[in-house]
C-alpha cells in the first residue's frame, strides 16, 4: 500500500494503524504507553515518554513530531488537553490523525481524527486512555479499557492486559505483526538512564503480544537476578537466594540465571551448595565451563584455587 501523504503534512507520514494504551500507575506514579499493530517496528514511532513529564501515543497516519512536541508543551506546563489541542490546531493533516497524551498527574487527553479509517474511537479517562483505528470492530477500545481498569498488578502488566483484550475483542483488521511497551518513573531522578524503566519491542512476529508478555516475564526474572545480587552486596544471603530461586523457577531453563547463582553461592563460602549448579550448567553447555577459570582474574569469582579446581571438576 502507497497513499500519498503530501496532503497531511509535509513528510511522508508513517502508517501506524493501530490500537494503544497510555496509562499511569496511581500508586507508584509509575507511567507507560503500548501498542499492537499490523505494521512493522510500531514501537519506534508510535509511543513517547519521559520521566516526570508524561506518554504519548500518536498513531493512525502518524505526525511522529507530536511525541517530543507533546512532552514539550507538558513540560512547558500544559494539561495534556491543552498540549492535544494545540497539536491538533497546527496539523493540517488532523482528521487522519490519532493522538493520546497521558501527565504524571494522570490527566489525559485523546483525539480521534474524523477520517481515520473505521473503526476507530478512543477513550480518555483519569490515569489511562485507549485509542484505536482501522479495527475490525467497535469493541477493541472499550474492551481495552475494562481490561485495564479490572487488572491488578504492575503496570506493564495491567496494560499488556489491555492490549489482550483489545486483541480479544476483534484487534487490528489486517491482523497482527509488532508491539511494544514503554515504562517510565513518574519522578524524573536527573538520570534518564535509571529512569526509564522498561522498554520492550517485538518488530515482526505472528503472535506479538504473545511475545512480549514472554519478554516482560524475562526482565521480571532478571529484575529478581538484580535484586539478588544487591542483597549479596548486603550480605543478606537468604534474600539474595530467595530473589534467585524465584527468577531461576520463572526460567529454569536459563542456564545463565543458574551459572550466575552458582558463583554467588561459591563467593560467599557456599561452594557446596554451588556444585550441582556448575554441573548442570556445565553439562549442558561447556562454554561456561572455559569461562569460569577466567573470572578469578577479574575479581568476579573469589574461591581458593582448591575450591576452583572442585568447580572445574564438577562435570
């Protein structure tokens, strides 16, 4: 499909039919915005966001501007109805647009532009809003939006929710190909680095959400891993341990989660408790069996050279 889009604005507009989610947790402040579309990469242009500002969701013939601009204007110290209204006021192209803006306050706004291709709506309410085109019903984003307000949980989790049910429902006409999901801190720190807290996306894949909800599941694991090692660092073993049996039992395939686990348990005098981990990850891949005799040299594993030779003699 090519449409020239010289008449929206004066780039080429990217396609972006599709349904989101932009929402706020109210009691971690956390916020994010997801998407599903059939379209290739949607993350790279459908959402935006930033620490202690706000997200953004700009879709159907997409003006991609309005992302930065939209946090501009918020940062500027607009609700995010007047920072809407003044995106849509200068886009020539409005009537083909899509746009949802959510503040660290919750307050939202959304619009849906009177020639997006049907089905299309969207609803803005405290803390979240859903918007969707080119749906194969008008359920999609009222679905969406009882998923959203009837789960519990983690944000990331509560708006993957709503992207099912959004899918449930009817989804994108044309079907299914990428997804992502943006999480930020509701408080900037000063260090974007920190403060964006997850940023997933599935490019192309038959079963996008399917997939990212699994990838979501992946960075909860290492979240866990993470957290075990600051508990080491503390010298809270039992915690630490907890945190790593609790990652380890969500993937007990990752050989890496268990190798990982092994050399904290032989850092802290634990090399015992150690040996059955290096086996089993030593069996099944003896990559990390070369590696292991390296890490001493960088401080990374700290046994006797007895203890080092039982480890290496563990398969």
């Amino acid at each position: 499909m090519k449409i020239n889009s010289q008449s929206f604005y004066n780039t080429d507009s990217p396609f972006a039919h599709t349904f989101s989610i932009v929402a706020r947790d109210s009691v971690t402040g956390e916020i994010g915005v997801a998407v599903q579309s059939h379209w290739f990469n949607v993350g790279a242009v459908v959402g935006w966001g930033e620490a202690g500002v706000g997200v953004v969701a700009t879709q159907s013939f997409v003006n991609p501007s309005f992302g930065l601009r939209g946090l501009e204007l918020l940062k500027q110290g607009k609700s995010p109805q007047e920072a809407l209204d003044e995106l849509i006021a200068s886009d020539s192209g409005k009537d083909v647009r899509q746009l949802a803006i959510l503040d660290v306050k919750g307050r939202t706004a959304s619009y849906t532009g009177k020639n997006c291709i049907y089905a299309a709506g969207n609803i803005a309410m405290n803390n979240f809003s859903v918007q969707a085109n080119l749906m194969l019903n008008d359920k999609v984003w009222p679905a969406m939006s009882e998923a959203f307000q009837k789960t519990t949980g983690p944000l990331a989790e509560r708006m993957i929710a709503a992207l099912e049910a959004g899918q449930n429902a009817g989804g994108d006409i044309r079907g299914r190909q990428s997804a992502s999901i943006m999480t930020f801190k509701g408080e900037s720190t000063g260090k974007p680095w920190d403060d964006k807290l997850i940023d997933l996306r599935v490019e192309d894949n038959p079963q996008p959400i399917a997939e990212l909800k699994r990838l979501l599941m992946v960075q909860r694991a290492y979240e866990h891993m993470n957290n075990g090692d600051v508990a080491t660092e503390k010298n809270d073993m039992k915690l630490a341990m907890d945190e790593y049996n609790t990652a380890m039992q969500m993937f007990p395939d990752n050989l890496e989660m268990k190798y990982w686990t092994a050399v904290t348990l032989a850092n802290n005098n634990r090399v015992d408790e150690s040996l059955p981990l290096f086996k089993e990850v030593f069996a099944k891949d003896k990559n990390w069996l070369t590696l292991t005799p390296r890490l001493p040299k960088s401080g990374l594993l700290t046994v006797s050279d007895k203890d080092l030779e039982r480890i290496l003699a563990s398969p």
